[in-house]
C-alpha cells in the first residue's frame, strides 16, 4: 500500500547520521533495508501482516519495545490515543538529545500531530511534502512528564464499563462492542466440540462462547494484532481449553476441521475499504470448517459475501438482518 507519509520519513530518516535506530510501529518499505546495514536498527510492530512483509525484506521484527535509542521514527497509526502512548513510549526509549522524527498525511490529522508534541517536547521542528508533514523534536529537559505519564495511561490495558471486558486503544470497537458484533451473538445457539473465533479482537464473542456454549472442547483464538489478542487471552483466563494464534488469516494456514467458526471480518486495509480482504477471510473461514461445520458470519449488508459461501458451503442462509448488518449461518 502506498503511503507518502511513510516514503516522507524513511527518506528523511536514512539521511540522520546515529547510532541506534527504533523504526516505531513499523511498515515494510525498501529503504529500510540500506538503512538497517548501515546502522543499528530495530524494528517493532505487532500487526502480523506488517511483520511479514518486514521479514520480507530480510528484517528482524520485534513486539517489544525495548533498549535504548538516538533516533526512532514513526508514522502514527488510525487511532489518535494510541499513537500519542506510542510517541509518550518513544520518549522514555530516547537517549538525552535524541530524536523523534514523525510523519503523518495532513488528511488524517498532521498538524494536530505537531501540536501535540510541541507540548510534550516543548519544540519542534518542521517541513512539508506531497500533503504531508514532516515533523521532529528532541528529549531534553523540556520534556512534560507529566502529560507523557497521562498519555501512557491513557493507552494502557483496562476493563470498559460498556462491555466489562478487557480493551485498549486502537483496538476495534475497543470502547464499546460494535453492532455487528453484538447482533452476532445475539444470534449464537449453543456451539460444542472446537470452536474458532476468527479475527477475535479483545474477544468479545470468545467470552459469549465460553460463557453460554459448555460443549465446547476447544476455543481457537485468531487475531493479527498481537495487542488485542493478549486483551482477548486476559477475557478469556479461566478456561483452560483456549489456544492462540497470532497470525495472518489471509497468507497464513488457519487451525483446520473445526466444528464452528464465528467470525465479524474486517474489510478495511489501514484506513482504506477492502472488500477482498473480507472476502479472502471468509473463504479461509470455511476452508477451515470440518465436513459438517457450520459457519457464523455478521457483515455489512452490502458486502457480497455470498458469492464465497456459494463456492466453498453446501447451504447457509440469512438468519437476521438489521442496523445495516447480516447474520449468516453456512453450514459446509
């Protein structure tokens, strides 16, 4: 996917001359590589997706955050909240005089970026291109610590007293369950033997299954983003029957011959709509059904995912259909 706020910042950040190097949630893209031969750089993101196509590249990806760093650069993800506990982290990871150097497009909120780490850092530096913006400040003893000390809590792992599970931002729905969710387990009849959610989240409808379906022998757990899948793990703590998989439903193999999968797919590639992921992801759904299995599916009304069910189910039909949303039950 092309991002000019990306490009930006790895053109500016091959050009700093350090030591150590945190590309801070972190995409693939070509340059990375000359840079990560010419010093010392670590990479970090939790998404599955982007850490594939980082290793790709021949990258060494972590999850964790960790050492100490000149410089880190960073593009901030869709979520406001999570990005400034993101830029309050780097912060601590910065060596005294070190840099962070920031990228984002002016359409999903540059200059509020700016802004806000102006007051974090008390200076900031600045340039624009290709309707981007640029932007970069120094951990001196400016630093406010005690709004950084607000934006790490304010990103940290709580329980949400909408939905009483545990949830964090950036997360989908994250504050409260989304309709389409909700409407699906609405829907669950009692579900036995192994059971995956996939695309889980924080668990919002693993915590149903387990608390409604008794027959159930094993819960698989699929989820890309390493971040909620540890949410749906504290969601799911107590039943002993729970297996994770922090992967990439769309090019890596899914758990197979399950006798249910629910799943509330995604359809939007950061933050543009992808009407072939969803499809991908519900072809992969039922590839992982056993002879028998039986598919439950909520999707917005328009997205046609019929035209999958008719490829890969012997039946299914719509159960429910309201608030712009369906309930699809397959059956393979």
């Amino acid at each position: 996917m092309d991002s000019p706020a990306l490009d930006l910042l790895a053109e500016a950040g091959c050009k700093q001359h350090v030591d150590r190097v945190l590309i801070l949630n972190a995409q693939a893209h070509p340059l990375w590589v000359g840079l990560s031969q010419q010093t010392d750089v670590q990479f970090t993101q939790t998404f599955k997706p982007y850490i594939l196509q980082l290793e790709a590249l021949g990258l060494n990806v972590s999850s964790q955050l960790e050492g100490e760093f000149d410089l880190i650069l960073f593009v901030p993800s869709k979520d406001k909240k999570q990005s400034l506990g993101w830029i309050a982290e780097a912060m601590n990871h910065l060596s005294d005089g070190g840099k962070l150097m920031m990228a984002c497009e002016n359409q999903y909120g540059a200059k509020s970026y700016e802004s806000a780490l102006k007051k974090l850092a008390g200076a900031t530096a600045s340039s624009s291109k290709s309707k981007c913006r640029l932007f970069s400040a120094k951990k001196t003893s400016a630093l406010n610590v005690e709004l950084q000390q607000q934006w790490l809590v304010d990103t940290k792992p709580q329980v949400m007293a909408s939905h009483g599970l545990w949830a964090q931002s950036g997360l989908f729905s994250w504050k409260k369950a989304d309709i389409g969710s909700t409407m699906l387990l609405n829907h669950l009849p009692q579900l036995s033997g192994k059971v995956m959610d996939l695309c889980c989240g924080y668990g919002l409808l693993a915590k149903h299954i387990i608390q409604h379906s008794d027959a159930v022998s094993k819960l698989h757990l699929v989820e890309a983003d390493s971040l909620a899948l540890a949410c749906a793990v504290k969601n799911t703590q107590g039943f002993e029957h729970v297996i994770t998989h922090h992967l990439d439903a769309v090019h890596e193999l899914l758990p197979k011959h399950m006798d249910a999968v629910v799943c509330n797919p995604p359809f939007h590639t950061g933050q543009i709509r992808d009407v072939e992921l969803g499809k991908t992801i519900v072809s992969k759904a039922c590839g992982a059904l056993t002879h028998g299995g039986e598919l439950f599916l909520v999707a917005n009304r328009q997205l046609p995912y019929e035209q999958v069910l008719d490829t890969f189910l012997r039946s299914y039909e719509c159960v429910a259909v309201g608030d712009g949303f369906k309930i699809i039950r397959g059956k393979k």
